[in-house]
C-alpha cells in the first residue's frame, strides 16, 4: 500500500489559530500592535506592513512558545469586529 506524500506546506498534526491584532498609531510614526488574547504580545512597526508582519511573526514566537513549554494556547472565540466610529460633540456641551 503506497504512502501518502505530504508538501512542505503540510504540517502533520498542525493547528490553526486567529487571533484578533489592534494596530494603533504612534506618536513617533509607526503602529504599535497588541493581541488581546495574549498577554504580554506586543509589537511594533514603522509602516502598516511592516506592523503586519511583525505582528504575524510575534503571534507566531508566541503560540510556538507555550506549545513548548505545555502550556494552553488560548482561543479565540468567535469573530470580533473592530471599526473606528467618529463621533461631533458641540462646544456647547
């Protein structure tokens, strides 16, 4: 009976999370990103992209860290949305 291959891109028992990264503006140029879902996650980035990628590969470091150490991973649950609501108040106020 044949083998079945598997591709690089395969990883054999691999999981797959989301988690949910908040970029704010700096005040010195940049984003600074923070992943509620893991304390302590924390990054940065001198443009968006570059925020992205680092956020990526910190969410990475962090989740392989805790498989490592046998510790649970947290989920995420469900789809959390995120939007920028602008707001008016009157000087009057």
């Amino acid at each position: 009976m044949p083998r079945e291959r598997t591709t690089k891109r395969e990883t054999v028992g691999a999981r797959h999370y989301r988690y949910t990264a908040v970029f704010t503006p700096a005040e010195e140029g940049g984003f600074v990103v923070t992943v509620p879902a893991l304390p302590g996650c924390v990054t940065e980035g001198d443009t968006l992209d570059e925020a992205r990628t680092m956020a990526h590969e910190a969410i990475e470091l962090y989740v392989e860290s805790l498989v490592a150490d046998g510790e649970e991973v947290p989920v995420e649950e469900g789809g959390t949305v995120t939007e920028t609501i602008d707001i008016k108040i009157s000087s009057a106020v």
